[in-house]
C-alpha cells in the first residue's frame, strides 16, 4: 500500500479521535498498537471512554470502554469491510466480553456519524 | 419516490380482527375487553397466552366464516373459456357491469381473467368451467384453488394481486391499451420519418435546453472574470444557470406530443394498468383518459431488476393519462378535445351519441352534471402564492406513474414522477422599479434562494 | 401431522406456494410460519387491511417446511388448464353430478335449518304453526317455498375437487420436489437468503417480508398478531467477497431507529458446502447496527 494510502487511513483515525475527544466528551481516546493486516492495510481500532450521556451495552454497565472502528465513506471499496473482516476484528482486536464496536464512518466534507454494531441478533430498546 | 409517514407505523397498532368478526356474526367474543396495543416480546404469562388465543381466535373464525358464493336469486355464472383464458357471462347482471368487461354481439359480457377472478372472489359471479362439447350434463364449478393454479406465470398472479388490491379500495382499474389516449392516432405510428423527426426534435430542444454549451465554454473562461462585472445578485444566479444543464421535462401538449413514444413489450418495465379515481357516471365504452397509470414490479425475482435510466425513460415517454399540468381535471371541454377512442376524439363521440335518436333520453339525463362539476370546480379552486406554487411544482414533478411493488404477498405502491428542477428559478428575483424592498415576499423567496 | 401444499407450474417457472385450508393455516402459525394472506374477505370486501385465503408463503417457508417434515409437497405441472381439459375429457360426467350432489346436499341443509329457524321464530311469538299434514293456503306456502329457494346460498368452495384428480395422476415423487423447491428458491431469492432464514427461525423469531422497511425480512419476536417486530434483516452478504455499503448501513439503520428496529445484516460463514449446510445448520454470522444516538 501506497504512503499516500495510509496517510489517508491516520487522517482517517486522527479525525475520528478529534471529533469523539473535542465534540463528543470521550475520554482517553487512542489509536490500538495491535492491528492485522486487512487488503494491503493496518487495521487498528480506537480505544475510548464513552460519556455519561452515551448508553453503555444492556446488562455490562461495569465497563466504559468502547472500541471504535473508524471507516471513510469515500474509500469503502478501497478498504472493505465484509462480514468477515468484522468477526476478525471481534475474534482478535477486542476483549472478549465485547458485545458491540462503535462504527464511526467519515464523510469528505468532514462530518462522522457513529452506529453501534452489536455481534449477533440484539434486542432493540424496550419502550 | 415517497412512502407515507404513517405507512410505518402500521406494524405497531394491532390488527384487530375482533372488529371484523363482528361483522360475520354476532360473537360475544368482540365484547370483551381487549388490549388495543401490541407487546414487546413474549413474556411467557398466562395473560399473554390467552390475549393471542384469543387474536387468533378472531382471526381463524373469520376466515372460516368467509364463505364465497351468492344467493340463488341473485347468481351469475360466469364460464372460464381456456382457449382465450377469458371469461364469459351469457346473462350478465349487476354493478360491475358499469365499469369491467366487453359485452359482445349477443349480449354476453366478456370478462379478462383477472376481473373474473375478483368477481368470483369476492362472491359476485359464480365461476364455472365453459365447455366446448354440447354436453348438458350441467354445469362444472370451479373452486377458488382451481382457478388460482390457471395463472400462466407469476407475473399474472402479482398483476392479480395489484388488481384486487386497487378494486377494494374502491378504483376503477383496466388494463393499459393503446385504443385510449391522449394522442391522435398519426403520432403512434412508428414509421422511420416519425422517429427520425422525432430523434432530430429531441437533439434540439436538449441542445437548446443546454444552453449553449459551447458559447459558454468560450464565454466561462477565467479571463471573461476580468471582463464581467455582476451588479445585482439575480444576475450571478441567472449566468451560473446557464452553465447547468438539465434535460427537457415535457411541460405542454406540443412537447409531450414531441416526446410520446409508445411501449413495446420488449420493455423490462410496462404500464400494466389504467387506474380512474370512484366515479358513478364512468362511461366503458366511452372513458375519459385514466387519472393515473400502474406499472407492476416483482421485487424479488432474480430475472427482475430495478428499472435503468433507459428503461424508465421509455416508460416515461409511453405515458398516457390525463396529464394534471396540462388543464384542470373539471375542464371537460379540454379532455374532450384531446382524448381519442379507437382512433376517434371522444368530444366526436359524444356528439354522435347525443344525436342518435335512441339516446336523446339520456343525453337529457346527463345534462345536469356538467353544472354541478362547475361548482366543484369553483370552490376548490383557492389562488395560492406563486412561492408556494413553485415550492409545489418540483414536489410534484410533471409526468408520473405509480410503481406498484410485489414482495411475496405484501404491494407498496410508490409514485416515481418527472421533476423539472432545471427550469424552476428559485432565486430571488425583485419586482421591476423595486430595488432594497423589505416587503414580507422578500423574506419569503430568500428562504427558498439559501 | 404435516400439511399438503400444492405448487402449481407456470411457464417455466414455479407459481408462489397458496396454502387453501384455513386448519392448515393453524397448524402453520403454531409453527412460526405466519404468510400473508392474500383474498378478499367476503365479509368485507371494500378494504385491504383484512384478508382472506389464499395464504401465500415465500420460498423461504415453503423449503423451511419442506426440509423440517412439516410439509409435504405434490406438483402440478403447468399449464393447469391443459390438464383440467384433459380430466374432463374423461370424467366430466362423474364430476358435474358429484357437484351437484353437494349442492343439493348443502341446499337440504339449509332447508333444513331455514325451516327450523323460522318455526323457533314462530314459537317466540306465539304463533303455533300448523303442521305439515294440514292443508294450509297452497298460495301463501308455495309463495313462501319459493322465496326460501330463492335465498339458498351457492357457495364457491375454496378447496379444489378437481385438482385433487389431477395430482394422483403426477405423485409425489421426491427428486422432483425437492428439485421444484430449489427451482423456487432460485428464481424468487437465493439460498444464502435461505440460510439466514432458517437461522433466525432457529432463534425463535417469526419471519415476514421485509419491503416496507427496506429490508428482505422483518422478524418478529412471536406472533404478528401480539408482538412488535423487532428486526429488519438485509439481503445475505457474502462473507468474503461484498464489503458492507456504509451509505446503506447508514440509511437502514437510521429507518430502523425510526421505526424502533434494528438493521441486521448476516453472512453465511461457508464452512461447508452450500447445499449440505442447511442440513447441519451452517452457521450465519450476524451484526445488528443501530444509531448510536450522538454524532
């Protein structure tokens, strides 16, 4: 993968870090030492302290950490994530109590929009 | 293309078939009290257990109760001819007279499969099986599963569907035919001068509706900047305008004229259905130009995709209603005037039919209607703003049809329409002799330039 | 005890499975398997939100069934008509009178009970009614009869005869079923769509179509009639080869966030061979996504 490629893929991550620390009231947020390599690129995820403000998981109040897979809207085919790629990220990249990751997906005109992505068949929130 | 908001919720409130085995028969079971809204998820109570008995309860005596079938006194037999896969009534009688079948020289009417279906369905014919031997043994009933296996293929079954669907809700609904149209009989002709002409008008009128590309290739250089001074802000508006081009939405007869071209069933996607909105004085032999068109879409057959550009420009061109731009719904005089039956325009018709002396009692008979449509139109017809109007006219597109989808038994109708942005100026423009006005229009129109 | 389900031949291809019989419909949703019923209600025939049978079921349901045993197929292959003429050429005799043995039969019956209803009527109100030997005024009674007979009920049955006949002649022969049901699947979904089907059945959920809420199926934690939904699953994906579509993540999820539903998106892991997998339950890889609420 090109210099180019991955200066994109740490702008990437730097803006998702930027917007969740400064915008959103996270704590501690870090870009994972540990990755694997995904299609010619270093997939790492975030680490962060979700606030208050943020539900944490049904049933695992004990924890505030949430691991954070930022993607850019633009290059989807370039870097792709299939369903595969996310059991690989849950198996290797996360503890193993991890019930969800937060998917941060970057536009090109600079605004990010966070879904969580629960592992498995959830339950949606009761009335 | 757009769903109604409450079409969503519809999965939320309970479907109550308490209410509708009322009408079956007079259950005590409707009088009891019952929950009117759904659960989260099963919960595993007693309570629970026996308010879904009970639901299904309603539902499975109403299906059973629903028997299909008629009177003696009022029967009509209706005889499935597997030949022509139509249906034929030898004594036709009743309501659906006025507005399904074709009644032949002997007084018989006619049916499609598809209308005799419903009418069997819904207990208004009885359906037996036509005979070709001049055995009087009797007659063959058919029974509902006996006919739904005589579908040839999937696609009838889902048209069947649509059908029905559209019927109950209380439409006027036939199939799609070239013999009723907007336009005069010469234009349909595919004859290689038609299209050429044809092909030759579109290249202009989209050349003309570029705006001359090239001029402004030459005139929207970086150095014309230097040269070009705007004064007034419209003006930076009106120059970046020409720059955009948009194709050329038919707005007038003449240029729908220009663009009409027929469908042929090579089409992926084709009109299927004519549709008139509930309409006591609807004339079969004579009807108006339908007030919409439906295209049926199965949307989980793999030989079926969503319809390209090309294709749904093709059916775009095919269209053929009563077009709501052209003139107002109550301008009778207009349609008249424009719709052609068989080759003929329906005002000639009319004429004809007033003038038969057999029909002068009913001519009469129809004469007070077109007052009292004039009145209708009076009082509907409220001005509204021309900012309002222009903020209406994008929303609701020119030519339009409905896209009627199948998903293994559930239809969703969606109305895909030809938007004409391109020609809508929505800036602000001042009325002339007026420069720094502060008038309310200006706080209007600014909404609608940001 | 399994259901009967006829799947009728078109041209080339399978009609969508019809399931006639309202007991078979019962056994069905105590099954989980809940169609969509799709006739009009002759009780109400003005409106679509009550329906009656025909069921229509999606090629999901009917091979679900199918490879559980709790269906059994015959095929009936098309053009239906073709073959009705053919029986008839043959039979036609035997069927107009076994036709009309039932309808004389039905008409006893409601004779009967007309009559019995009218004399309980009487009896309400006092009136004695003569008995039949007397000889009553002949005008009045045949008058009478004749208004009785003209309100007898010609139902149209909804279970088919004639079919019936038609089917012994073809069978059932195994290979052909399953083939015909593979053939269904094929042309109306595919079976990794198949898979995750059987999956979520397998987690108890009740499934539906799914184009209203832009998905191929909305599941249900239990009975339509009771419960919310709660899912809207998308199309399968391939596990290796189709990366997700962010755009389309993005507009599912916020619809189903609206809408109080999660978007689920599911692959096939393709640890063994297609065909044999649903017979060892393959598994399906899921994920569930949902508006975080912020951003």
């Amino acid at each position: 993968m090109t210099a180019a490629g991955n200066q994109d893929v740490s702008a990437v991550e730097g803006a998702v870090r930027t917007n969740l620390v400064h915008l959103q009231g996270w704590r501690d947020v870090e870009v994972q030492r540990e990755g694997f390599m995904w299609h010619g690129r270093l997939l790492r995820l975030l680490c962060g302290r979700r606030p208050a403000s943020v539900a944490p998981p049904e049933g695992e109040a004990s924890s505030d950490i949430e691991y954070i897979l930022p993607v850019s809207l633009a290059q989807h085919s370039a870097e792709p994530v299939t369903i595969e790629c996310l059991d690989r990220i849950f198996a290797e990249l996360c503890g193993p109590d991890t019930s969800r990751i937060l998917l941060a997906i970057v536009s090109d005109d600079g605004t990010i929009v966070f879904y969580f992505l629960h592992k498995g068949i959830h339950k949606p929130k009761k009335n | 293309m757009s769903l109604p908001a409450n079409d969503l919720e519809e999965d939320e409130v309970m479907q109550d078939w308490s209410s509708i085995a009322k009408l079956a028969n007079d259950s005590p079971l409707a009088a009891l009290p019952r929950r009117g809204e759904k659960d989260y998820e099963p919960d595993g109570t007693d309570l629970q257990e026996l308010l879904l008995y009970r639901a299904r309860d309603a539902m499975y005596s109403t299906l059973e109760q629903g028997v299909r079938g008629a009177v003696v006194k009022s029967r009509v037999v209706a005889y499935y001819d597997p030949q022509s896969h139509s249906a034929v009534v030898p004594k036709p009688r009743g309501n659906f007279l006025q507005t399904m079948g074709e009644s032949d020289a002997q007084g018989a009417l006619w049916l499609e499969f598809f209308e005799f279906m419903y009418l069997a369905e819904r207990g208004t014919v009885t359906p037996c099986w036509k005979r070709h031997d001049d055995n009087n043994d009797g007659d063959i009933p058919l029974s509902i599963e006996d006919m739904y296996a005589l579908f040839k293929d999937q696609q009838e079954m889902d048209n069947f569907a649509i059908y029905s669907q559209l019927k109950r809700l209380g439409f006027i609904v036939q199939l799609a035919s070239p013999a009723l149209s907007l336009y005069p009989p010469g234009l349909a002709a595919s004859s290689p001068v038609r299209t050429a002409s044809n092909a030759l008008h579109r290249v202009l009128s989209t050349v003309s509706h570029y705006r001359m590309t090239l001029f402004n290739g030459f005139m929207y250089n970086q150095w014309s900047w230097y040269v070009r001074r705007y004064t007034s802000s419209p003006q930076i508006y009106e120059s970046l305008n020409k720059l955009i081009q948009c194709a050329a939405v038919p707005h007038t007869a003449h240029q729908l004229y220009n663009d009409y071209s027929p469908q042929d069933s090579s089409q992926s996607l084709n009109i299927t259905f004519n549709v008139w909105k509930p309409n006591p004085a609807f004339k079969k032999k004579l009807p108006e130009l339908p007030d919409f068109q439906v295209a049926t879409y199965n949307k989980n057959s793999t030989q079926q995709s969503f319809p390209t550009y090309k294709e749904l420009q093709a059916v775009f061109r095919s269209l053929d209603y009563k077009f709501s731009f052209l003139a107002r719904d109550s301008d009778t005089e207009f349609w008249d005037n424009n719709t052609y039956i068989d080759g003929e325009l329906r005002s000639a018709k009319l004429e004809a039919l007033q003038s038969n002396p057999r029909n002068k009692g009913k001519a009469k008979a129809s004469k007070p209607a077109p007052p009292a449509k004039k009145m209708k139109g009076k009082k509907k017809q409220r001005t509204v703003s021309p900012q309002v109007e222009q903020m209406r006219r994008p929303k609701n597109g020119y030519r339009s049809f409905l896209l009627a989808v199948m998903d293994n038994g559930i239809i969703s109708f969606a109305k895909i329409s030809e938007a004409d942005f391109g020609s809508e100026d929505v800036w602000y423009k001042p009325a002339p002799g007026q420069k720094n006005n502060t008038a309310k229009p200006q706080r209007q129109t600014s909404k609608i330039a940001a | 005890m399994s259901v009967c389900i006829t799947l009728v031949g078109g041209a080339g291809t399978i009609l969508a499975p019809l399931v006639f019989d309202v007991e078979a419909i019962k056994k069905l949703r105590t099954l989980g398997i809940c169609g969509i019923l799709t006739g009009t209600l002759p009780s109400a025939t003005q409106q679509n939100v009550f329906l009656s049978v025909p069921l229509r079921l999606m090629p999901e349901e009917a091979m679900w069934l199918y490879i559980n045993g709790h269906a059994h197929f015959k095929a009936l292959p098309g053009p239906t008509a073709t073959a009705v003429e053919r029986l008839l050429e043959e039979e036609s005799e035997e069927i107009c009178k076994a036709a009309e043995e039932r309808l004389q039969q039905s008409f006893k019956l409601q004779r009967e009970y007309k009559l019995e209803q009218h004399r309980k009527k009487l009896e309400q109100l006092g009136i004695n009614q003569p008995s039949k030997e007397d000889h009553p005024d002949s005008a009045r009674q045949s008058k009478e009869t004749k208004l009785m007979e003209a309100s007898l009920f010609i139902e149209t049955p909804t279970m088919s005869t004639i079919l019936t006949k038609i089917n012994d002649k073809f069978g059932d022969e195994q290979a052909k079923i399953d083939r015909l049901l593979c053939i269904l699947v094929a042309q109306f979904s595919n079976w990794d769509n198949y898979l995750l089907f059987q999956a979520l059945k397998n987690e108890g959920y009740v499934l539906s179509p799914g184009a209203r809420f832009g998905g191929k199926y909305i599941a249900y934690p239990g009975d339509p009639l009771r419960f919310h939904s709660h899912l809207v699953i998308r199309d399968a994906l391939h596990y290796k080869n189709e990366p997700l579509d962010f755009l389309e993540l993005a507009a599912g999820a916020r619809l189903g966030t609206t809408v109080k539903k999660l978007w689920v998106i599911g692959a096939p892991t393709r640890e063994s061979d297609a065909h044999d997998s649903a017979k060892t339950q393959d598994n399906v890889s899921f994920y569930s996504v949902e508006w975080a609420g912020f951003g």
